[in-house]
C-alpha cells in the first residue's frame, strides 16, 4: 500500500507509459484495483535457489520491460533483472542487490527520517529527474477507493444484520500482528475499549484475517460486556478492504489491514514500538494528517516495551478525533 503515491506519481508524470507490478499472489487483487497499474505479474517465489530466479528472471524478459524501479532492495529479483537484461534497473544503493542494478539512490531508510512511501517516491523522483523533467505533484489521499453507494449499502447492511444502533459510531479493532508488527496485547485493547466506551456511543468491530480468528475471539471474551462483534475475513484481501471502507475509525499496529485503512483515507489509530526501524515516521499511513494518530512508547526497554503506553492518554485522543471526524467525510 505504501507504493501506492510512486505509482500514482509515476503515471501522473508519464501517462503513456505502460505500469506493471511485480507482486506475490497474495496481494495480486489489490494491485489489480490500482488504477495506476496497468498489468500484474505474479512472483510465485518457491524459495531463492537459482532455479527459482531462473524462472522468475524469463517471466520478466518475455515482456521486453525498457524498465524497473526497485522500490524494495531484494537480491533475489535484483539478479533477476540483471539476468533479464532489462536495460534500466532503478533501486537503492543498499545491500547485495545494489551490485545487480544499474542506477540506484542513496536512500539509507534504517535511520528511518522520513516516511516509507516517501522513501518509494524518492525512487520515483530519481527516475524523473535523470530524464531531465520536473515532478508533477503527488495526489493526496485516497488513494484506494470503492464506489460511495457500495461501502455506504455494506454498512447498513452489517448494522442491520448485527443490531447496531444507528447513532453508534463502528470502530474496529485488528489485533493481528502482521508477521514483524508489534502489537498491543488483547488485555490492553480491552481496557482501551472500555475507555473509549465510557466517553462516546460505539461498536466494536474485532477484525480477523487468515489464522487471526483465535486474536479476536480471545479479546471478545474480554469484552463481554461491550458493544462488539466479530468480522472473520474469509473472502480475500479485496473483500476485506472494501468491508474496512464502512467504519469510522480503524485501530491497530503497524499492519497491513492498518495501511489499507489509510490508503482509502479512513481514520486511524497505530500502535507502534520504540524502535528506530519501526517507529511512527517511518511507518505512517497515507490519510490525511488529521485523521490519523500514533502511539509508541518514548523509549525501547524490551520486547515488552509496548506495556508502558498510557492507554488513558490514548483513549482521549481517540475519541477526540471520532467527535471531529465523519465517515462521511471520505
């Protein structure tokens, strides 16, 4: 999702150009909803041998690409492309994969100054520049939509069927932890639930992905007594980020169901750690700086630095920006 503002730049800048996205099955339906992608290409990586790249390099030379921008550093397609003999391949001057490309930027993200999808941009910037042309401003958000009349006919139709009163404002809640993503544990959003609760009509909504079903009933129990109920995503990844355009506010740590919320411009609250390759700046979603929020704790202790956030602090901000934003505002 953080690659969405590059591809967005880079079709803007040059809409003659034809776009293709590299990208792993998974996330193949979300590309395809990109309306600045032209065409997708699966990477069915079965592991890194040379077989393997291999494959992967003849799948990228049958299309005679003029070009590439890595926007991640990888040396498995990095060699991939160098083998394709794609004439120019854009990337970061970092890593082994820097050997395998020929034009790259000096970037150094671990020290995290700037955001992610700015760091992709600066790629995209490069590329520009060394045609000799000027950047085009980027677009602001959304950058993922649905039709209006879709998400607002989905809403109703989940409020009806889970008795919801109208007046209430729907919050999910995603404790999945997204591989990496450090999380709040299941007793911290309970108890930053019942802070909210106390302040302003809500429901809860305990999302689950793949293998997260056990997450959310487990904080369901904690939550008894709370308006809530639990959305178990069984139809894909683009079902689920369309069913994620209906709430009002979207709660979670650095996932990838987070960035989603934030690429189709819906409120966010992220929970971060303090971590230098993990922190708020560096992980910040693409909606509009005053419908999203970031909590970290202020210094790195340990793997349970994540205890020491001030959940009252936080529960205040929340339901500040649930009182000043609509879901109508979108």
């Amino acid at each position: 999702m953080l690659a969405w503002p590059s591809f967005s730049l880079l079709k803007t800048q040059y809409p003659d150009v034809e776009i293709t996205a590299l990208v792993p099955p998974y996330t193949a339906p979300m590309a395809e909803q990109c309306p600045w992608i032209d065409k997708v290409l699966i990477d069915e990586k079965e592991h890194s041998s040379i077989k393997d790249i291999l494959k992967l390099a003849g799948k990228i030379k049958k299309n005679n690409y003029d070009l590439s921008i890595s926007l991640f550093s990888e040396s498995r397609t990095s060699f991939a492309l160098w083998i394709a003999r794609v004439k120019t391949r854009i990337g970061p001057a970092t890593k082994l994969a820097q050997i395998f490309l020929n034009k790259t930027l000096k970037q150094k993200r671990s020290q995290s100054k700037k955001p992610e999808f700015e760091y992709n941009l600066d790629l995209i910037r490069f590329l520009i520049q060394n045609n000799g042309d000027a950047p085009v401003e980027i677009q602001g958000p959304p950058y993922l939509q649905f039709k209006q009349d879709e998400i607002a006919e989905l809403r109703q139709a989940y409020i009806h069927t889970n008795n919801i009163a109208a007046d209430r404002k729907l919050v999910f809640i995603h404790t999945g932890s997204g591989g990496s993503a450090i999380n709040l544990s299941l007793q911290q959003y309970a108890e930053l639930a019942s802070l909210i609760d106390k302040s302003i009509a809500v429901h809860f909504v305990l999302t689950a992905g793949p293998g997260e079903l056990d997450n959310a009933s487990g904080l369901s129990v904690l939550m008894q007594h709370k308006n809530h109920s639990i959305y178990h995503s069984t139809e894909g990844l683009l079902n689920f980020s369309r069913f994620i355009g209906i709430c009002d506010l979207f709660i979670s740590g650095s996932t990838g169901p987070l960035h989603i919320a934030g690429a189709l411009n819906v409120a966010t609250a992220a929970f971060y750690p303090a971590r230098r390759s993990a922190t708020p700046l560096r992980w910040q979603t693409l909606n509009a700086q005053d419908r999203r929020l970031a909590f970290a704790p202020e210094h790195y202790i340990d793997e349970n630095d994540m205890q020491t956030i001030n959940l009252t602090k936080c529960a205040d901000s929340i339901i500040q920006l649930l009182s000043n934003v609509s879901s109508n505002a979108r």
